[in-house]
C-alpha cells in the first residue's frame, strides 16, 4: 500500500492542459511539470477496496514531496525518507524502522516511481469529453509490475483533480480523494529527516 501512496504523488501535477494534447502526453507533461514545484504537499481520503474479500477501509492522510525525500502519514504511521534513509515510526508500537532506500527498478522514491512511468504507460480518455470533467485510463505497457491501472478524474478548466483510483492484479482498489494540494512552500532543512529526540521511547530497530 505504500508504495501506490508513492505512486499518487507522482501523479499529483497532472491537472493541466489537457484540452489539446492526448491523454498519454497529459501524464508525460505532467512529470515534467511536478519537477518545476520546489515541493508539493497534499492531504487525502483513502479507501482501500478488496470486493471479492469483503474489505472497504477508510482513512484519512497526508504526504509531502521534495526531489527524492518525502513524508507519509497514514495508517497510524509517519514514513520519512531523505532520498537514501527510510525511517517508518509505528506510534501503536513504539518503534522506528530504518532502512536504506530501495532502489531496485529505480522505484525507490515518488521520483524514482514517476520517472519509470515516463515511457511505460498507456493513457487515453475514457468519456465524451463533452463536460469540464474528464477521465484518464492509464495502464502499464509492461507486464511485471502488479499495477494495473490508473483511473484519475480532473476538471480540465480549474485544473483540479478530483480523485485517483488505482487497481492492482489482486482484486485491490485503491481509491485517493485530493483534498488539499500545496506547491513551492519553506521547509525546514531538517524536514525529511527523522529526529530521534522526539520520540525518546521509541524502540530504534535498524535493517540496514
């Protein structure tokens, strides 16, 4: 589940100028465009979908990106990551996780993800295009990534998305409703860096 949460802020620039391109060169710009914002920060209503195995969960989260570090809260737990450490603290058990990134298919950070999906998807419109309201399907050309597809709904005049849906190959739907989505803000230097001071009884377990 993290790594889609990774996913969609990669995605997150995607409102823009789509009213003349295709929908495969809207997901390209929208790369090019997320690497303009010094940052982005958003907050989101999540659902996770499983019909076949009864499951319908929701919860609420927040994410902040800036180049390869980022910050996820979500699940009762805070994700750091300054591009090379990952630290993940489980407030429920009082512990820290820290491990070095994995780069492994170059999908190791929001950045990472969104650049291997540069080349490696297929997007079209999926309606009449007839209202200020679109839909985007997005599917991997590739066949080894448990990805299947995207569904992302924006208005096309306002820029806004609206919500993303991803669904893996195991029946899993999850579903991001953007609620708030801030660009270029000041950041502390420290901001994606774990401070382990501030949870002095936090058990520290290292895999690295």
């Amino acid at each position: 589940m993290k790594k889609y949460i990774v996913l969609i802020i990669s995605f997150l620039a995607l409102g823009f100028s789509v009213m003349a391109q295709n929908a495969e060169s809207v997901l390209k710009s929208a790369v090019d465009k997320l690497k303009s914002y010094d940052n982005i920060a958003i907050s989101f209503d999540y659902d996770m979908i499983n019909t076949d195995a009864g499951i319908n969960e929701s919860m609420e989260g927040s994410a902040c990106m800036q180049g390869n570090a980022y910050r996820l809260n979500i699940l009762g737990q805070e994700i750091i990551c300054d591009g090379t450490t990952t630290w993940t603290y489980n407030a429920d058990a009082e512990e820290v996780m820290i491990s070095e990134v994995d780069n492994e298919n170059g999908k190791g950070t929001p950045l990472a993800v969104m650049n291997s999906y540069y080349d490696d998807i297929n997007a079209k419109f999926t309606d009449d295009g007839k209202t200020d309201i679109r839909k985007i399907e997005a599917k991997p050309k590739s066949t080894d990534d448990n990805l299947n597809k995207l569904l992302i709904t924006l208005n096309v005049k306002t820029l806004e998305i609206k919500d993303i849906h991803i669904f893996d190959n195991n029946g899993n739907e999850f579903v991001y409703i953007i609620k708030t989505f801030v660009t270029n803000q000041e950041l502390p230097a420290d901001y994606f860096t774990f401070k382990e001071s501030a949870y002095p009884d936090a058990e520290v377990i290292d895999m690295r």
